[in-house]
C-alpha cells in the first residue's frame, strides 16, 4: 500500500498486489501502465501518479 497526502490534509491510498498497482480506495476508474519499473497510474480524469517498483514494494 502506498499512501500519497496532498498539502490540504487528503489522501489517495494506492493498493499493490505482487508489486503491481491493483486498486485504490476511490470509486473513479483505476488504471496503470509500466515503463521500465515505473508505475505510471491514472485514477479518474484527474489523477495521475507515478510509483516505482522500489517504492511499491518497501525497499
């Protein structure tokens, strides 16, 4: 689980499962694509995050 926080105080929770993103915690639609081991991750029209492996996976 990666946990991103936005200056206001809100929060998106990213979940992984074997170290791919596999959902969040919003009800808008969830996609991702990978370049190398970068995680790129669109959540609605206006999120977009990008995750690495290392990150994802804790190391």
């Amino acid at each position: 689980v990666v946990t991103v926080t936005w200056p206001d105080g809100g929060t998106r929770i990213i979940h992984f499962h074997d170290g791919k993103p596999a959902g969040s915690d919003s009800s808008d639609e969830f996609r991702f694509t990978r370049e190398g081991s970068l995680n790129m991750i669109r959540i609605g029209v206006s999120e977009r995050f990008e995750i690495t492996d290392q990150l994802a996976l804790g190391n």
